[in-house]
C-alpha cells in the first residue's frame, strides 16, 4: 500500500462486513455501522446482489476475526483495562457503536487512509464519538510509541489492542517488533490478531484458495509478504512475557462462530489463523 493513498483491501473488507449484515442470519457481528460507512448506493447494490461463491468463507472470517477480537475486548473491560488500540484501523467501526461509555479509543492507520476515512464517516453522517481519538501515523516519519504519545495513549496503563487483516502485509519482523512492544508497554496489555501461515504448510487445494487470494491482494498493490508458523509464533510470544495465548484455526473458529447454523455460513482452510496473545491481566 502506498502512504498517500488510501487502502483498498481496506474497502473489500468493509463491504463483507457489511454484507453479512444483510444476507447471513443470526449475525456473528451486529454492525449497523458497517452498511452505513460503505455509502448508500454501494449498500443497495449489497441488497440487490447477493455474494456467491467462495466469498462467503472469506466474509466468515471477516466477521468472525471483528467479533473474536471485540470479544477479548470486552473481557479485559471488565478486567479494568479502558484503552482500546485498533491498530491499522481501515473502516473498522467499533468506536462507533463502542458499549463502554469510559473506554478510550485509538483509531491508528496511515494518514490518507484515516483522511478517506472521516471523509465517508461525513458523507454517511455518522458522528464522531467524545470516546474516540484518530492516530495518524506516517510509518516513514514516526513511530508507533510517539503517534500514540501525541494522541494521549498512556503507554503505563494496560490497554487492548487489535490488529486485523493488517499483518499477511507487513514483514514477520515488523509484526514481531510492534508485538513486543506491545507487551513491554504494560505487562497487563493484550492483542487479538489474524494471521497467515506460510503456504507450503498448506494442503494442495487450500494452497490454490491462497494463491487466488495473493493474487487479487497484490493486483490491489498490497501484496502478501508475511507468514507464520502457529508453533513458533506461540513460542515468540511467550517469549515477550504473554502468559496466555489462544489461537484459533478454521475448525475452532467454526466451532465457536457457526456451529448449528441453517444458512450453513462458515470460514474453509487452514491458511488464516486467530491469535490473542494476553499477559497477566
């Protein structure tokens, strides 16, 4: 992705959350921001034509990470923790219908794509909450630590952090740093995140699912490059000081998210996984 433009996944990801809202009944994700972020006329063609095909297993992740990550969140709310950090935020829309009066939100992601962000949250008159605190963060100029320093995020208190559909773009060692920074700010902070493993761990079929997936990413200009092993990342994370990992695959997600369904919504294979990493809160 380019710093001077916004992303484009990000826009992909916004109308499959918002799909779901529409056609997949009971709702894994209750998000009536999402139909009103993407613009009317693109939330009538959602109504108008309904996704086929294997994009329903993609939309099943989608919401199933969203609801996995505001899941933890809500457990370490009542833990006490009252920052909220969605890093890479795109048109996540949890601030925007956050149930936790004294919870404070960061919205972080690159400076044109949080401008094209507030651009439709005008557009689709969706207010802004006193809750809610935007973080640009241009990676080239500044640090994570200082973007949210100027935004008023107090490193020394726990916090909850999500990152999602953010990582399969970043190298494993870009990822890995700002996890450890993460854990080093508060040994009571968390993180929920996806990710994505290498694709010679794949069977044969799954591994033609990814390479239809990495090619529509990287025709988007945002190309996969990074990939984790689940056993080494564990033990990367337990490295950090993270006391209790779940990490979840296609079986354990479907499992928790759609089991006894009659529409028969579900997420298929093995190459995206769901991490939460959480230290001793």
């Amino acid at each position: 992705m380019r710093e001077d433009q916004p992303s484009k996944t990000a826009y992909r990801v916004a109308l499959r959350r918002a799909a779901h809202q529409i056609w997949d009944h009971p709702k894994v994700l209750d998000d009536p921001i999402a139909l009103k972020i993407i613009g009317h006329a693109a939330a009538a063609e959602l109504t108008e034509n309904r996704p086929l095909g294997s994009s329903r297993y993609l939309r099943a992740f989608v919401v199933a990470r969203s609801r996995f990550a505001e899941d933890h969140l809500a457990e370490a709310v009542a833990k006490g923790v009252r920052q909220y950090v969605v890093l890479g935020a795109g048109l996540d829309t949890f601030a925007y219908r956050n149930p936790f009066a004294d919870v404070r939100v960061f919205e972080v992601d690159y400076p044109a794509t949080q401008a094209w962000k507030r651009g439709l949250l005008a557009a689709a008159a969706i207010a802004i909450p006193a809750t809610l605190t935007f973080t640009p963060v241009d990676f080239e100029k500044d640090t994570l630590a200082a973007g949210l320093a100027k935004a008023g995020f107090q490193a020394h208190e726990p916090a909850f952090f999500s990152w999602l559909g953010v990582t399969p773009y970043l190298a494993e060692e870009t990822v890995l740093a700002t996890l450890r920074w993460i854990a080093a700010c508060s040994p009571q902070n968390g993180v929920a995140f996806d990710y994505t493993v290498p694709r010679a761990s794949l069977g044969f079929i799954h591994r033609l699912a990814f390479d239809a997936l990495a090619a529509r990413v990287a025709a988007a200009g945002e190309p996969f490059i990074g990939f984790f092993d689940p056993q080494k990342l564990a033990h990367e994370l337990s490295a950090m000081g993270f006391q209790r990992l779940e990490d979840l695959g296609a079986k354990e997600i479907n499992a928790r998210y759609f089991a006894g369904r009659s529409d028969s919504l579900h997420t298929a294979g093995e190459m995206g996984r769901l991490m939460c990493a959480k230290g001793t809160g």
